[in-house]
C-alpha cells in the first residue's frame, strides 16, 4: 500500500493562501472556516493502542497547565471535545497529520516521534500566549480548523554549538535543545574540546578538566587587536550533567553529538598531558584564536588516549555519530618530528596529508568497532577518505559533492550559509563577531542538494547545519542572538520541499518573533534591516533604491548621516534617491506605529568624474564583487565595516580600465584599498596610473610604491593622487598584489586577498 504522503503535495498550493503561520513549513495546509475553542471539558487524550504516545501527549498538559494554573491529565480513548494522539501506522517515521475541526483535535503518527512533531505545529496554531512561562488569565485557546499533512525532506537537520572557546551553562543548553526542537531540529551538535578549552569530565584522565578546562586569559576585541582581559576562564561538563543533559534532549527527539577534536586543536588536551604532543614540552591551555600549530602527535600513546577518551564519550553519548574534527589540522609540528617523519617512510605515506588519513582511519576503525559512526569536517578529505566515515562540508559544497561522489554520507553545512558567527548586519551596529556577512535571506536560500550530482549520488546527502563557533560569543544571550532567527531558515531547509519563497517565509516569521518572545529568546531583529541598491540616472549620477524585507512598515532617511527618526523623509519606491553631490544616506524602518526595528544602514557616496562609468578588467573577481556589475564607480565608497562594497582579487594584480566616454580633463585619482591581516587581505605593493585615448597605446604617469610594512589592524588606506593636469579617454590603474602572506601569518604561504573600492576622478 502506498505511503499516504505521496499526495501530501496536491493541496500544497493552499498554503499560499493560509492564514496559518508555521515554521517550519509543512508539506501540505488545507484550512477550514471554523475553529477549535478549549473549554474545561477540553480532554489530552491518547487512543487505546498508542499508549506509547502518553509522553508527548504529557508534554502538552504540562503546557496548557502552565499557561491555565489547572492540572491536564491525560486519558486513553476517542470522543468528542478532546486533542488526540492516534495511531496511524501508514505514516512515515517523523510525519504527522494533524487535523482539528470545531469538535476536537486528532494528531495522527506511526510512533511518538511524528507525534512530537505534530505537537509542535499544534503549538503554532495556538495564540502565541501558550508558548509562555506563566500564567495567562485572559488567554483564549483556539485552533482555526485545518489539515495539515506533513514529513521531513532530510533526516539530519542540526545546529552546532561551540563550547570549546567559551563555556555555555547547562540551563543554556537544555533551552537550546527546547527551541530547536519546537522548529523539527533533531541534531545538537556539541563542541567540546579545542585549544582553548577541554569541557567535559573524562575519569580517567582528570587533568583534562583540571588542567585543560581553564586558560588564564581570554582576547578581547578581534584577533588582530591582541588585547587580552586578564581574566582566567573556564568550566566543564559533569558526565552526570551531560547523562541528563542527553535524557532531557531524547525526550523532545533530539540527538545530541559530541565532538572531540583531533588531531588539530588539541592543545588545552596537550597542555594536561604534554606526553601527546610531538616535542613532550608543557604548555599553557591556549588563550588566542585561531590554527594552533601544535597538534597531537599520531604515536601509539596518543591513541591510546583517544580511543580511552573515546571509550568514555561512547558509553555517555547514544548517538550513532562520534564527531572527530578533522579541520585545521597544521603540518609544522609532523614535518619536524623525526617520529612521524619515520612513521611516514614505515606506512608509505607520501606527505602529512596521508598521515592525517591514517590518523583518522586508525580512530575509524576504533568506533567502529564500538558500533558507531564518525563525523569529520570536509579535511578529512585530504590523503584518502576514511572507510566509515560521514563528512561534514563545511569550505562549500566542494567536499560534500566529492565524498557524495564516493558514496559517503554528507551533512552541507558550508561557511557561505550556515555560518551564523558572521554578521547578519551592518557591523558598526552588530555586536562583535568574527566577521564575514549572513543575513537570514541568504542562509535561507541554501539547497543542499548539488546539480553536480547524479539522482542516486544525492542520497548520501543526509541533511543540514548549522554551526555557531564562539570566538567572540561569551554569553547565551549573545549566542541567542547570533542563532535566531537564522536557525529558523536552516529548519525549513533542512524539513520543508525545496520550493522557496523568502517572501512567504519573512511574513510567517515577523510572526513567530512574538513566539520567540514568549520563549524568552533573543532573536535578532536585523531582517528589518534597509538595503540600498543603486543604478544610473541619464546623467550618470547614483540613483539609490531603499528596500526591507518587511513592506509593512515605513522606510525614513536622511541625506547627512544622522540617525533617522519619526520625521525623517519618508522613501517611496516612485521617488528613488538621486545623488549629486558627496554625502552619507541613513536609514531605517520604521512600523505604522513609529516604533523604529533594526539598526540604522547607511552609505557614504563620493561623486566624481567616473562615477557611473564602465570599465573592464584584466582579471574578473569571482567572489568579491562589490555586489554589482560597476562597483568600483557606483559612487559608494568602502568602509571599514564591511565587505559587501569591495572587489577583491585573490593572488592577482588588480588591472583597472576605465573608459570616461570623451577625453576628459582631470588632476586627481582617488583609490581605497583594504587591509584587514587576519582575514588575509592586505594592501597592494604598489600602485601605477597610466592614460591613453585608444585604449592601445598607453602613457604611464605615475607610479608609487607603498612599502612592505605589515600592519594587523583593520583599516582603510584611501589614496588621493595628485597627477598634474592630463586630458584623456582612458585610465589604466595597476597595482601590485602583495603576494604570498608573511612569515607568522596563519595562512603563511598562501595568495594575499587585495580589496578595492571606489575610484575617483577630479
């Protein structure tokens, strides 16, 4: 017989129309006209032969009885006036059908899981008042009349939680695990160690928790700033705190998987045990962010450690997934230790790269014979794929394709979406983060099935992260904020059909924000944010276009930088922004109301004799395109804040022509580069101007060479260039990649980023 879900799609389209808001969103809504109203009659029931549901339907009573101060027992068997959990074993393992009429409510699954799931779009349906802490006096419990039928598409659908770098209260997690699993989450992917911090007890070795839980100092600000607090930090888990920890996460579906990083950021493990390490020197727990050098060493007692360590995790954990890392694992410390040198000649490993796979393979084997599975970041890629293992793409799609390629089950979790330390807004008014840009659209828009792969090579993708590394994230209020409503958007990737409609999703969800008010959740309101689009006039002046993904409101701006308020000039899409001469717009949204939402975007426009203008150039970014065809003459000049504006050229020169239409007279050319070390990008060499009025032949009027000085803070270096009085068509602007990044750098030895942003004539 077939699954009754094969035609959950057919009314799919009445979704579009539903007054129903649910995320994330269910296969298939069909909404009726009536409703369901609880009164004190109002029975939690489970059929006679689903009494394996009572929990979940206990689950609900408990909701309704904090939210009503009366008791809520549950009964066994159908009537009228009741919410129901029955048994429908035709349905697939995590779907549901919920369906209410004015008489009473029936939650159908094959087993309590579906139940859960039903559950938590009941819960939706419910004014967003139930969702609350306390008592609610004046509540009304109605449910509009519907059907809803509904499955997951992936079955891995999970957040990552660091809490390696800072540690995170039990209290935080346990809230955690309940707000994810209200969204269909079934994945809390803790990690638990790195160089920093070592965060859960293992018995036999208790200087892990005495030693390599604590670091003396944490930094402050970003990694280039080298600032530090001062102050030790620390904490671990309890095996007791992590049992139940794990109990209370089984109970609402989700499957917590730990991760104990290996063979890289291992040094807080090195510091409490030095014998691990390649030289046997002591060192101190790790204090500074980023790829520690040194990394275990692969002898026989580190493997001991590891598989002891392991012995302990797998006998706490149920998971089927162990997480072994397998990322950012430096080769320094193997390529000058005579041991690992020798062991590479003895296994006919040709580089580190293959010693890493055997060191991977070695802890395969070993949780494998335990019954379980490993998970490793995409590196685990170089040197040979493990037999067993399941990879965690995170450098894009590329090591996900390739191990799908090879029949290995992937998780896509690429920085590029599922990142959620990078900013979700303007940085100048987001709290301090590691960097990069995600707004929820873009996490949103993620499909984690490739076109590259074949029908039967997409089955080994398994589902979706997303992972929240804690660099600069010491509090669970912060965390909250970083996650949501992000993990919102990697909840109806990883449950809902592929079919996307941002739109829909953006109303549906300025709607649960009130539900994650009553959750107490402190969500990021940077969806309201404005975004500025810019195009010519005839006169090739900037002509900026002002837009949020809310429409309800209002937009207001000003034209000299201040922070807008309720008198502000209001933006109309029929009146777009002409810009004439140099100035900074500011903006906002606003609701009906005057309740300003978001943070305040803005842009400075500088105009010159190339603004507006074409241009070519010798080689076309790929990656950093400033966001529109003409970027570098748009009038928007880059700041410090954020990447979005720049064009960047990896390992490249950056050869600019520009075509100013006639011969055109002028004697300054403005250029701004970007320097940023620890992102990689650093300023040019030198930089060389020449003109010409064929485009063929051309005349070099001033070349200048900026130094090698290398400096680790972030800034801007904004060159005014006087060049004489010249009349020409054309100007060619080269200037010089710095090339291969210095001696101590992270990334030493691999291509410079160069960043430009906005070139001027006068």
């Amino acid at each position: 017989m077939k699954k009754i879900f094969l035609a959950f799609l057919i009314s799919f389209g009445a979704f579009a129309q539903s007054t129903i808001s649910v995320i994330p969103k269910p296969q298939s809504i069909v909404q009726g006209k009536g409703k369901f109203v609880w009164n004190e009659n109002t029975q939690i029931a489970v059929s006679d032969d689903n009494l394996e549901a009572k929990e979940v339907a206990e689950q609900l009573a408990l909701r309704i009885k904090i939210v009503t101060n009366k008791q809520q027992n549950v009964v066994t068997g159908k009537g009228s006036n009741r919410i129901l959990f029955s048994k429908n074993n035709q349905i697939e393992k995590e779907g549901y059908v919920l369906k209410v009429t004015s008489s009473g409510v029936n939650i159908e699954a094959s087993n309590p899981i579906g139940h859960f799931y039903g559950l938590q779009t009941l819960l939706q349906l419910f004014p967003t008042e139930v969702l609350s802490s306390s008592y609610q006096s004046k509540l009304i419990l109605s449910l509009p009349e519907c059907t809803i039928k509904d499955q997951p598409r992936f079955e891995y659908r999970g957040v990552m939680m660091d809490v390696g770098r800072y540690f995170f209260p039990v209290s935080f997690i346990k809230k955690l695990v309940d707000v994810i699993a209200a969204h269909k989450l079934n994945v809390l992917h803790l990690h638990l160690t790195e160089d920093q911090g070592w965060r859960i007890e293992i018995k036999k070795y208790p200087r892990l928790t005495e030693v390599g839980s604590i670091r003396k100092e944490s930094m402050l600000g970003h990694y280039r700033d080298q600032k530090y607090d001062g102050k030790p930090h620390g904490g671990f888990y309890t095996q007791d705190e992590i049992r139940d920890l794990v109990a209370y996460a089984q109970r609402k579906f989700v499957t917590i998987v730990p991760e104990i990083e290996m063979p890289g950021h291992a040094l807080a493990a090195i510091a409490a045990y030095p014998e691990l390490g390649c030289t046997g020197e002591q060192y101190e727990v790790g204090t500074k962010w980023g790829v520690e050098e040194r990394v275990y060493c692969p002898n026989e007692k580190t493997f001991e450690f590891l598989e002891n360590v392991l012995t302990e995790v797998i006998d706490i954990f149920p998971s089927q997934y162990i997480h072994i890392g397998g990322d950012e694992c430096p080769k320094t410390a193997w390529k000058n230790s005579k041991f690992c040198q020798d062991l590479m000649r003895k296994e006919g490993l040709k580089d580190e790269h293959e010693l890493q796979s055997y060191f991977i393979r070695r802890i395969d084997k070993f949780v494998t014979s335990k019954g379980r599975k490993i998970i490793g970041w995409d590196e685990i890629l170089e040197g040979g794929l493990s037999p067993n293992a399941t990879v965690m793409s995170w450098r894009g799609v590329e090591g996900g394709i390739t191990a799908a390629k090879q029949k290995h089950d992937v998780i896509m979790t690429p920085n590029s979406h599922m990142y959620l330390d990078y900013y979700q807004g303007n940085p100048a008014t987001e709290p301090l983060a590691i960097g990069g840009f995600l707004p929820v659209e873009k996490t949103y828009s993620f499909e984690p099935f490739s076109p590259e792969l074949t029908e039967e090579e997409s089955k080994y993708i398994k589902g979706v992260q997303a992972n929240l590394w804690t660099e600069y994230i010491s509090k669970p209020e912060l965390a909250e904020y970083m996650l949501f409503p992000r993990t919102l958007a990697t909840a109806e990737i990883g449950w809902s059909s592929k079919e996307k409609d941002f739109s829909d999703f953006g109303t549906r969800m300025t709607k649960h924000f009130e539900r994650l008010n009553q959750m107490a959740v402190n969500y990021s309101t940077a969806y309201y944010n404005v975004s500025f689009a810019t195009e010519k006039n005839k006169l090739n002046q900037p002509l900026v276009s002002l837009k949020s993904n809310d429409p309800s409101g209002i937009i207001r701006y000003t034209l000299d930088g201040t922070k807008p308020n309720t008198k502000s000039l209001v933006y109309t899409d029929s009146k777009k922004i002409a810009v004439t001469g140099d100035r900074t717009i500011a903006a906002a949204y606003f609701t009906k109301a005057g309740k300003m939402l978001g943070s305040v975007t803005s842009k400075s426009y500088v105009i010159s004799k190339s603004t507006g203008k074409s241009y070519s150039l010798a080689t076309e970014p790929r990656r950093y395109t400033g966001g529109e065809k003409y970027a570098l003459t748009n009038g928007i000049r880059g700041d410090i804040n954020s990447n979005e504006p720049w064009v960047g050229f990896s390992g490249t020169n950056f050869d600019f022509t520009l075509d100013l239409g006639q011969k055109t007279f002028f004697s300054n050319v403005s250029v701004g580069f970007q320097g940023a070390y620890s992102s990689w990008i650093m300023p040019p060499k030198n930089i060389e101007i020449l003109i010409s009025n064929d485009n063929i032949s051309y005349k070099s009027i001033k070349k200048m060479e900026l130094g090698n000085a290398v400096k680790t803070e972030n800034f801007v270096q904004q060159l005014n260039i006087s060049i004489g009085n010249n009349n020409a068509r054309y100007i060619k602007i080269i200037a010089e990649n710095y090339g291969k990044l210095p001696a101590g750098h992270p990334g030493q030895g691999t291509p410079a980023w160069l960043f430009v942003d906005e070139i001027s004539v006068r």
